[in-house]
C-alpha cells in the first residue's frame, strides 16, 4: 500500500490573511455534519470520496477558503484521505486555500476580455483598492489588502466573452467594465463593510 503523507504536513500549510476576520473560523458544528450527510447521501453507499468537490464547496462558501483542517474534516466525512482531498484542493484553481478578501474580485485576463481592455482594467483595480499587483504571482495568484477587505485574482473566463472586460465581485458579474464603473463599485462595496 502507498504510504499516505502527515495529516500534520498539510496542517502546517496554513497560510495566514487579513480576510480572515470577515469570515467564521472553520468549526464542525450539528448543521455543517448534518448538510455534509445530506451531500454524501447523494452517493451510493462506498462512493462517499464522490462527496469530496460537494463539501469542499460548503466549506469555502462559509468559511471562505479550505483551510488544513476542513481538508481533514472533509477526507474523514469522505471515508478519503486527506492527501486525496489536499489533491482535489489543489486542482482546481477556483478552490482557495487562503481566505480572500470580504470583497474578493476576479478580473478575467483570457484574450476576449484582454483585448478590451481588462489588462489594463486589472491594474487600475489594484490601484484602487490599495493592492500592489506585484503580489499576484504563480504561487499565490490571489492577493489581499492589507485590511481584509478586498482581494483580487486574475481568472480565465467568466463565460460572457461578448460583454468584456468582465469582473466578478464574489459572485455577481459586471460586464463591459470600464474605470468610472470600477470607481462606483468600489464606493458601493466599501459602504457596506
Ligand atoms: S474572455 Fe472574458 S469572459 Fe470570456
């Protein structure tokens, strides 16, 4: 049998944000279990591993990100191995494993949206919400500002190639973005911090 790596070498992966304190510690509690076994349900009986990309979703839309030890909790639920869901983790590059930003962008940077203008759009948004874009890099394509409230990444495709530059703001989309819309919706998500 292949030798599993430490659960306590992924734990030590933990990488610290300011975004944190805008989202709830990870915490197992009756109502996380209970929607975890509603998911794994949906799976026949020795297929629970299925549920891993399910949970991992629960776990970052109320905490934001998968930290080590949702990863944990999540290969336990999952009768997995944590080296099994780390790998999960880590495939998909919409899955965070540093909590963003309370506000976090995404700025497509695939050619549609390029070529209208988001490259440019990207930096002016950096710009705007006090993120140096130095800080984007291959290892940690998401960078927060220095006071959690917003964080930014440059994505692939948001699937409105026709409306460029496009931008995600957590969920909702804003097409044909340009710098007077950047600037409203900057002052709009700031008020409501
Ligand atoms: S290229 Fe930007 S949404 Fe498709």
């Amino acid at each position: 049998m292949t030798e599993q790596p430490d659960a306590i070498a992924i734990l030590a992966e933990a990488k610290p944000s300011p975004g944190e304190k805008y989202y709830p510690p990870f915490k197992v509690t009756p109502e996380l279990t209970e929607k975890a076994k509603e998911y794994i349900a949906m799976y026949p009986e020795g297929k629970e591993q299925s549920a891993v990309l399910p949970l991992i979703h629960l776990v970052q839309e109320e905490h934001g990100y998968i930290c080590p030890q949702s990863v944990l909790w999540i290969a336990e639920m999952c009768k997995s191995t944590p080296i099994h869901v780390q790998g999960v983790v880590s495939f998909y590059p919409g899955i965070r494993t540093r909590c963003p930003g309370k506000w976090h962008i995404r700025v497509c940077h695939t050619i549609a949206c390029a070529l209208s203008g988001g490259e440019e759009l990207l930096a002016y948004i950096c710009e705007k919400i006090g993120i140096d874009p130095q800080a984007m890099t291959d290892e940690e394509p998401m960078a927060v500002s220095a006071d959690g409230l917003w964080s930014i990444e440059a994505v692939e495709c948001l699937a409105a190639c026709g409306f460029g530059p496009n931008i995600m703001i957590n969920d909702t989309l804003y097409s044909q973005m340009d710098r007077a819309k950047v600037d409203e919706l900057v002052a709009e998500y700031s008020k409501k911090a």
